[in-house]
C-alpha cells in the first residue's frame, strides 16, 4: 500500500505522518517512510536525533545509482543517463519489494527501531544553496517518483510518504502514485485551499483523497471543515499533549497517546487498508506510462538526446505476479 500524507507547510502533515508510522509498525506491519518534503523533518518527528536526522543519506544524491540498479537488463533503456524520473519499467527492469534487500536499500535507508518493530526511513535529501540555480526541488523527488514506480507492494505491506507542503506534487505525476492520499487541513481559510486544488486534480486522475482535520480544538472547527470538505473528511485529530512531548524531544510510547487521537490512527489504517479493494495495477501503469510520454515530448528527448516514448514496454504491467529478479 502506499500513501502519501499532503497539506499546507504547518499543517502537521509531518506529525501525523509519523503517527501514522508508528500506528503501523506497533501492529508489526512492514513499513518504508519517505521523507520526500523541502523540509526534512520525518527523522526527526520518529525520534531520530536532529544530527543523525540530517546525515541521513540522500536519494537524490544516490539518483544513479538507483537508476543502474532499477535499469537492470531492460533492452529499451540504452544507458542509466537516458532514464528520467517518470521512466517506466519493462521486461527485463529489476523490481522492488518492501521487504526485500537490495542496493537501493543498503544505499539509502537507515532502520529505525520503532514501538518494538523496525522501520526503514528514506529521504530525497534536502534543497540546498548549492542547488538554486541548477535544479528545482523536483529533480530531488525524482529519485522517489522512479522508487514508486518499480514498486510491487502487497496488502499488509506499506509506503508512506511525507510529501512537500502546498501543490507542489502536481509539478509531476507523483501525486497518481498512491493508492491512499491523506490531505491534512486546519480549520481555516488557508487550512482548507490546498485540498480545494488537491481535490480538482485528483478527480481528473481517480485519486482516492481523505481529509484528515487537524489541530481541531472545538465543534466549530469540526463544523467548518465539515462545511468546506464535506464527505471527504475522514477523521480529525484535536490537542495532544503526546505530540508536544514528541515534539520537545520526548517520545512516549504510542500506547499513551490520547484515546481519541489513537482512535483517529485506526480510522487511518481502515481507510488505507479500504483502499486496497480499489487498486488497479492496469491504470497504475496506463497512468505512469502517460505521465513518462508526456514529459519525454516536454522536456525528456531534448534534456537527454534520446527518443524516451520507446522506453515504453507495451505489454508490461506492473503488478504483484511479478517477482524482482535476485539480488547478484
């Protein structure tokens, strides 16, 4: 399963993201989380200490390295320089699974001890001075955009996603990578305008979306977010005295989280676990492929100097019959 976590910078998208983690692994089920925002909190947020958050090491920086590895024996891929992030995989691509090793993983996650079970934590790397002027934070997503798509996960295995705040997703076709999104709002004006664009996009694409209301101190707040998302609010998360001593610093175990707030992580799980019964690995390929044609034509034939529209592989779909060819 993989689900993102989206909403405006302040939100708490990175909080309930790791709450949602942890949900996860105290159910002992297996889990990758992805730091994929500007600001790279996730580590942080499960408990890292902030010098061992930021020397996590980069997918963006291991960018090809996870393209060799993914490129494997596919005849359509002439070289890892001609892969761009929407490039899809073919016969021949190597896979990946959620609990597999491989290089990717050895390369770029780090194992987090995490409510008695293990979680692997990976992140784009964040955008630094020494990138303006030469790429945009995007060339750093790239990295888990390719991730996402030569990714065969199953039913109890589980991606999770903290993406970058605001719009931003829809700069690629990221955003059609889930099978779960969850758009956390305030009860405000500002709180409640990026699932308003989020909303619009995902209808033209079949993405499923919940909005999860957060810092919801009264039945006023409820009201207005139930007033502005209407159905689409799946559950709200109010004041949680756990979470502002995860924030100074110091953890409790999740089992003393507000009944209520862990209630609301259950709602999460069900809903994500719902989720499963919809997914169709036909239009996940169809939309993976669309997006990779799209920005071959844009910006991909003329940045690598080779024709990316015969990188498809039109009889390929990904889905969970296919097994990964072994490590080596």
């Amino acid at each position: 399963m993989k689900i993102a976590f989206v909403g405006k910078g302040g939100s708490g998208k990175t909080t309930l993201s790791s709450l949602f983690i942890r949900q996860l692994a105290a159910a002992h089920v297996p889990v990758i989380a992805v730091d994929a925002d500007i600001n790279q909190h996730l580590g942080a947020a499960l408990g890292m200490a902030e010098s061992d958050a930021a020397a996590l090491p980069s997918m963006g920086a291991q960018l090809p390295l996870i393209k060799e590895w993914l490129r494997g024996s596919n005849p359509r891929i002439a070289s890892s320089e001609t892969m761009i992030k929407t490039t899809p995989p073919g016969e021949g691509s190597r896979l990946l699974r959620i609990t597999e090793d491989n290089p990717v993983y050895e390369a770029c996650a780090r194992t987090l001890p995490l409510e008695g079970d293990d979680v692997r934590l990976l992140a784009t790397g964040p955008f630094t001075e020494a990138d303006l002027g030469v790429a945009c934070y995007h060339s750093k997503t790239g990295a888990v955009e390719l991730f996402l798509n030569h990714l065969v996960d199953e039913r109890d295995e589980f991606m999770v996603v903290d993406m970058t705040a605001g719009s931003d997703s829809f700069a690629s076709g990221m955003f059609t990578r889930f099978d779960m999104t969850f758009l956390v709002a305030e009860p405000t004006r500002k709180g409640v305008s990026v699932y308003r664009q989020y909303k619009e996009y995902a209808r033209d694409f079949g993405v499923p979306l919940a909005v999860v209301g957060n810092k919801v101190h009264s039945e006023d707040d409820l009201d207005f977010l139930r007033e502005e998302a209407g159905d689409d609010l799946l559950v709200s998360f109010g004041h949680s005295d756990w979470v502002r001593a995860m924030e100074k610093g110091r953890p409790r175990p999740l089992m003393e989280l507000e009944a209520s707030n862990r209630r609301a992580l259950e709602v999460l799980q069900e809903a994500a676990d719902g989720a499963y019964e919809t997914r169709d690995w036909e239009r996940y390929t169809r939309q993976m492929i669309h997006f990779h044609l799209r920005n071959a034509e844009s910006w991909g034939n003329e940045k690598t100097g080779a024709d990316l529209t015969a990188q498809v592989d039109p009889g390929f779909v990904l889905g969970e019959e296919r097994v990964p060819q072994p490590v080596r």
